[in-house]
C-alpha cells in the first residue's frame, strides 16, 4: 500500500516539475517569446527596447480581464485580423497550461 502512495505522489508531482515557470514562457525563443515585441514594467522581467507589442502594464492587464487576455494569447486575429501577434494557441504554440500561466504573470504585473 505504502508503494502505491508513493507512486501516485511521484506521478502528481511530476508534472508540476515539468512546468515552465511563467516569465521563462515569456522570455524563451521555442515558447511565447513575448519580450521580442513587447516591455514589462522594470523588476518584473528583462528589459527591452521592443515596441512592436504594447507595453504591458499590470493595470492595463487586469482591466482587460483573465478571460480577456487569455482569448487574446490564443487567437489574436478575432479581435484583430491584421495583428503580427501569433496564435499561441490556436497553432498550439503553447499548451493551455502555459497560456493560463502567462495570463497569471500578466494580471500580477505591477
């Protein structure tokens, strides 16, 4: 019994390891790669010159809303056809996981 516990606890906990953490999804060239176009507030990743994107303000983020910015990381072009921003999701460039991780790093941005 003692063995069972212990291989369930090991198959729980493995995939929490095996979990990017949020700013490295926004910073990792094979994932979201996120500060190639856009700025964080200082202190809450590197900085960068990029101005493709928006700024991304903490503020401006939780406005928008978790259901919000989590459409927008999936598929940008439905509410902009003519965005260069790609759809993370709907190319499954990054699982639902890590887009629900980004939008967690967004909304806690300063």
């Amino acid at each position: 019994m003692q063995r069972v516990i212990a291989l369930l606890a090991c198959a729980i906990a493995l995939p929490a390891a095996a979990q990017v953490p949020a700013l490295e999804l926004f910073v990792r060239s094979d994932k979201g790669h996120c500060i190639a176009c856009h700025q964080v507030p200082d202190g809450s990743g590197p900085q960068t010159r990029a101005d493709l994107g928006p700024r991304l303000e903490g503020s401006r983020m939780r406005e928008l809303g978790r259901r919000n910015l989590r459409a927008f990381i999936i598929d940008p072009t439905a509410a902009n056809p003519d965005t260069v921003m790609p759809p993370f999701g709907r190319h499954r460039l990054l699982e639902p996981a890590e887009i629900d991780r980004i939008v967690d790093y967004l909304h806690a941005l300063p």
